[in-house]
C-alpha cells in the first residue's frame, strides 16, 4: 500500500473516533422529577399564581378608590327661647302658673306649680279639658290661704286619655265671696298616653289686661260705664266685657273684636240699668280659639249708681 494513502486513511479513522466519543449536544429537554414531589410543585406554582393575581386586582382597585370628600357640615341653630314678656303697667297675674309651661309634653299626673292670688272664697278651681272641650278631670281646693302677692300652690292632676297624645287645656280660676269668677287663666299642654314629660318656659308673669278707666275709686252712673283700657289679646277670639251683680246677673255686656295679637288700647262703653247703687264685678274674658270654653278672664269690682 502506498504510504500517502495509508497515512490518509489512518487519520480519517481517527477523526470519526473522536466524533462518536463527543458528548452528545444540550437540549432543552427538563430533567424528570420524582413522582412524589409533584403535589408540592404544583401547588407552589398554584400559590405564586394567586398571589400574582392577588396583588394585580389590588392595586388596580386601590387605584380606582376615590379620595374620601368631606361633606359640609350643618351647623345645628337652636330653636327661639320663649321669654316671659313684661307688658309696661301691668300687674303680676292674680293665677301665675309657673310649670307646666305653654305646650309642654305631660303624662299623669301632671304637677301644676302656680302663684295665686285667691278670692275672698278662698277656693281655687281646677280643670283639664281634652281636644274637643269635653271636661277630663276636675280638682276644688278650698281654704287656700289669702295674699295680694299670691300663694305658691300645687296640685296633682291624674288623668286618662285613649289617643297616644291629644292637646289638652289646664283652667284655673277663682271666686269672689259671692261665686262669682274672680279670675282665670290657662295654659296649653300636650297630654301623653305613656312616656316622659317635657316641661317649657313658663308665659308671661303679667295680667294681660290694665284698666285705666274706670278706677277702683270712680263710681259710673247714668247707666253707662266708660271702659278705656291697655288689652294684649291672647287670639283672635273676641273679648267680652260684662257688668255682673252679686247673684251672677249680667247688668250689661260690650262685645270688642280683635284685629292683631299685639297690645291695644281699647276705648268703649258698657250700658247697664239698675234701680239702686250695685257693687258690680267688671269682668274681661276671652274664649280658647283652639278648645271650647274659657282661657283667660280679668275682673275687677266697680260701684255702679243709677
């Protein structure tokens, strides 16, 4: 064999050994795991998943929250106080009553505080009247003591009504020696089936009446009084002005319309006849305009002649 050719043929062999011996090329082929920790794997790929998704939904919703706005702030206004009004001239009320006030919220028995000046009867005269006037309960006090700067009195008023509540008016009045009304006054209250009371402000102290004309000294005569007097109406109602002798007789009566609640001087007459001198009671009322039957009355006595 020629040399050349045997030298030739001996490296060709050689380098297909060394070929076949070469570590075959990497793929990217995974190496297989263990049967038993294909739980594990899986479940940490489930919770790297979650937690991916997790934390992609909450930063897109803490993205869309809107920033909190304050909302305005009312400023809460108190209601109007109710005061007592002192009315220039007037005399402190013959009956004060100092609680319950003006539409107060009052379950039984309601406790009625009052300053009263009482006649010479010395009997004070209780009553509670429902919504439609009809007459709920009735208290008589009798040997109240007497004093021209009143007494402080208290009375217990029971009651039962079949409504949760209903409007309800407290009267007071008092007698002269010859039971004659000598003076009344009332106060409006709420009246409650069951629950707490709510008591107000007491109303003016003050008479709502002043009677200029004529004085306790002044004797009318020729069958006419002349009435001239300061009037601060209570409603709309009309005010009577009466002339009642010793046995309840009315003697003469003006009927004075009200055009305003504010004060008001009034100026008539009142005719009467009589055939001998009368000690008369001038009396001036004023009806309920919101429950029937009397809610403030004024008198004092006056000597007629013919």
């Amino acid at each position: 064999m020629n040399p050349m050719r045997y030298r030739l043929l001996l490296l060709a062999s050689l380098l297909g050994l060394l070929a076949g011996c070469a570590s075959p090329a990497s793929t990217s082929i995974p190496t297989a795991l263990p049967p038993e920790f294909l739980p594990t794997i899986i479940a940490q790929t489930a919770e790297s998943a979650n937690r991916a998704a997790t934390e992609t939904a909450f930063a897109a919703f803490t993205e869309i929250i809107p920033t909190n706005t304050p909302q305005p702030t009312h400023t809460f206004t108190p209601a109007p106080t109710l005061t007592s009004t002192s009315i220039p001239g007037h005399r402190q009320a013959a009956i004060m009553i100092t609680s319950p006030g003006p539409m107060s919220k009052v379950v039984s028995p309601i406790t009625l505080n009052m300053d009263i000046a009482t006649g010479k009867s010395k009997i004070v005269l209780v009553e509670l009247f429902g919504e439609d006037g009809r007459l709920l309960t009735r208290t008589l006090k009798k040997n109240v003591p007497t004093s021209t700067q009143g007494v402080l009195q208290t009375i217990k008023i029971s009651f039962e009504i079949h409504a949760a509540s209903e409007l309800g008016r407290i009267t007071v009045s008092t007698q002269d020696e010859f039971g004659r009304v000598q003076s009344l006054n009332s106060v409006r209250v709420v009246l409650l089936s069951s629950g707490v009371n709510e008591i107000n402000k007491p109303g003016s102290p003050y008479e709502q009446v002043r009677v200029f004309n004529p004085t306790l000294k002044e004797t009318p005569s020729k069958g006419v009084v002349n009435l001239r007097m300061d009037l601060w109406p209570f409603n709309l109602e009309p005010v009577i002005a009466e002339l009642i002798d010793p046995e309840g007789k009315s003697l003469g009566l003006r009927i004075i319309s009200v055009a305003h609640l504010n004060p008001q001087l009034v100026e008539t007459t009142i005719p009467y006849t009589i055939s001998e001198p009368v000690l008369a009671r001038l009396t001036i009322r004023q009806d309920d305009d919101r429950i029937p039957g009397l809610f403030y009355l004024y008198s004092q006595e006056v000597s007629l002649t013919p």
